[in-house]
C-alpha cells in the first residue's frame, strides 16, 4: 500500500496508522509479518493505538492493539 503523503516504505508512526485506518487485508498481512520479523514494531503499533483507544468507532485500532497485548503474552510465556 502506498501510504497517503509519504514517499518511503518503512513503518513510522504515520505509516503503521494509514495502514490501520486505511488499509486492505493484504496491507494488515505485510504490518503483521513486519511485526512478526522486528519485534520493536510493536511497540509503535501500540503507541498509534494508543492514541486512539479512547474512540469506541476505532475499531480497527482495538483489534491491533488487541493483537498487539496477545502477541506479548505469547512471547512471555
């Protein structure tokens, strides 16, 4: 996916959001493997959901911030 207002394909803070908001499933597919190689990846996802936790409508946001909570208990226990 070719994120809105941005020429570069990494994951930064507005990349991962344009792919929660906006993107199709293969999109969500290429975030999770990225998350799955590089760990710290998570972290962002987090961070830009975070911010839009509050918002019962963004549930594109709950289900990767959910994802994101499932992934670390996995990987602690």
């Amino acid at each position: 996916m070719r994120h809105r207002h941005l020429d570069h394909q990494r994951y930064t803070l507005a990349a991962i959001d344009d792919v929660i908001a906006r993107g199709r499933w293969t999109d969500w597919a290429d975030l999770r493997r990225a998350a799955r190689a590089e760990t710290p990846l998570l972290d962002r996802i987090e961070r830009v959901c975070r911010a839009c936790i509050h918002d019962p409508y963004a549930q594109r946001h709950h289900f990767w911030m959910h994802y994101v909570q499932a992934r670390r208990r996995r990987d602690t226990a």
